[in-house]
C-alpha cells in the first residue's frame, strides 16, 4: 500500500485516524529493504501515556524512528506514525513468516533469522499491556485489520502478535503482565470483522424518522370571475365543498352546486368574517386568499 492507498482504507473502514507531521515520507528506508509486506505485526508500547505520537514518531538513541505506522490511542483513533520501513518487529522467525505468508496456522517460534522490519505494518497500541486494552482500541484493531486484509486480499492469518514472531522477550500485545493475548481468539474476531466487509461510514443513530405528512396542496386560484352572479362551473361546487368541510353547511339547504347562488355568497362571507376580516375582504366572493385558506 501506497500512503495515499493507506488513508484510503481507513476512510472505507470509517476508521478516525490523524495524521502526524510528515508521516508520509518518515522511514529508515535508507538503513535496509521495505516490501513485500506479508501481514501486520500487533504490538503494545508498554505505556499508558496520552499521547505517544512523538516518542513513536522519533524513537530512542538506540532503537531510531518510527517505530511503527500506525499509533492507536485509548480513544481508538490512529495516528499515522510513518510511512515505509519502520523499527517494529526486529528479528523473528522465518518459519513464522511463511505460516503468514501462506496463511496457515502461525507455528511456535523458536528463532531470530528474519527481518521483520520489511515484512510487516506494525500498529502500536497505546498501552502498558500489563491490562487489557481499551474497547475502543480493540474495535479499532479489528476495522485497521480488516482494512488491510481487504486491501491484499490477505485473511485473519496475516495478523500477528510482536510475540508470536520470535524477538526474545516479546509478549505484545499483552493481556497482564508478561502475558500475551490469546492471538488465535484475536484473529477469530478479525476474521468475523473481515467477512462483515466494509462498515457502515457511521453508524446509524436513530431510527428513521416517520415522514412528515403531507400539507394539503391548494389548488391553483381560478380567478374572481367564475364566482359571479349567474357563474355555472366546477370551481363553484368545490368551494361549496370546502365550506361544507369548514362547518358552513348549514347554509345550504340544497346543495353545494355548480350555480354561483346568494346562499354561496352567504356562506363564503360568514367564512371570511371567521378569518377576521370585515369591509371588502368579507364581500362573500372568494379571492385567491380565501380560496387558499378553504383549501388549507
Ligand atoms: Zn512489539
């Protein structure tokens, strides 16, 4: 994976990741091989500090940076560390790297021939590993490790612990002290995340809300003139519908009709004086806005 092609798989995954100053171009490229990558390699910084990007960042006198990629805070957010060859995994075992490499169960490792360093991602969870990591931390894990895997079509064989590769003295990532996860339980998780596919960007937090219902659509004013003395026509009937509707019935004896009558006029005043109009607004002949507000 391309450093672009990385921010790509945690966008796909909806991983929170942030990245730390030039970490695109931060290896020691220059000291030895990068590539190809057969798997990620798990470890815990040994630390429960907040913040751990500078020190992975930059490393020690003896042991330079970066000393992995990704950084995993307790919030479960990454931070990209570097780019390229990194000080993670040091010497392990070449028996353990082709049970990677051909996906089959990871045998107990029993020496350091091997560098690591070009063969794996190596995620550094920030934490003492004398206790459990954080949820948030290990849901983060399985999404970064599912990520990867869906990016080289790798499986859940393709992860494994600092101490599974055969450093001397590695237990990472660990559960209390000096005890390393179960890394097979871990792999079990990752490849049910893996089979998941990608996740949701967010997920859903509330139930879809009921559609509103729908106003009721007033339709188009005709024009004053087909509410006249001697009118005859359909707009005439709906008027007298709504007023029905509205609770003027009682004005008609007979009726609503498509004949323009007193008793029409009669009952769309008495509807226009309820709105509060007096004078010419209550003249008994619908206008556009007492036609809008029969229809409403
Ligand atoms: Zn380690």
């Amino acid at each position: 994976m391309t450093a672009a092609q990385v921010v790509a798989q945690l966008k796909k995954f909806g991983i929170p990741f942030k990245e730390y100053k030039d970490w695109k171009t931060h290896n020691r490229d220059h000291k030895g091989k990068w590539g190809p990558v057969h798997g990620l390699m798990v470890h815990h910084t040994g630390s429960d500090a907040k913040d751990q990007r500078e020190l992975l960042y930059k490393g020690y006198a003896d042991l330079p940076g970066p000393l992995c990629h990704f950084g995993l805070a307790q919030d479960g957010t990454i931070h990209l560390i570097g780019w390229g060859r990194a000080n993670h995994a040091g010497l392990g075992d070449d028996d353990v790297l082709d049970a990677v490499i051909a996906e089959k169960a990871i045998p107990k490792d029993n020496e350091s021939n091997t560098d690591g360093n070009a063969r794996f991602y190596g995620v550094e969870i920030w934490y003492s590993g004398s206790h459990a990591m954080s949820n948030e931390q290990y849901a983060t894990l399985r999404l970064l490790a599912a990520a990867i895997c869906d990016f080289h079509d790798w499986n859940e064989q393709s992860v494994i612990g600092h101490g599974e590769w055969g450093s001397p003295g590695k237990w990472d990532p660990g559960i209390s002290s000096g005890k390393m996860m179960d890394m097979d339980a871990v792999r079990k998780d990752i490849k049910a995340t893996i089979a998941k596919g990608k996740p949701a960007s967010k997920p859903p937090t509330s139930k879809p809300s009921t559609p509103a219902k729908p106003k009721p659509t007033v339709p188009p004013f005709p024009g004053r003139s087909y509410f006249r003395p001697g009118a005859k026509n359909k707009y005439v009937t709906q008027v007298g519908a709504q007023l029905v509707k509205k609770g003027y019935g009682r004005f008609y004896k007979v009726g609503p009709g498509p004949q323009w009558t007193a008793v029409d006029r009669a009952a769309v005043k008495a509807f226009q004086r309820a709105q509060g109009w007096t004078g010419q607004d209550a003249d008994g002949y619908p206008g556009p806005e007492t036609w809008k507000r029969l229809f409403s």
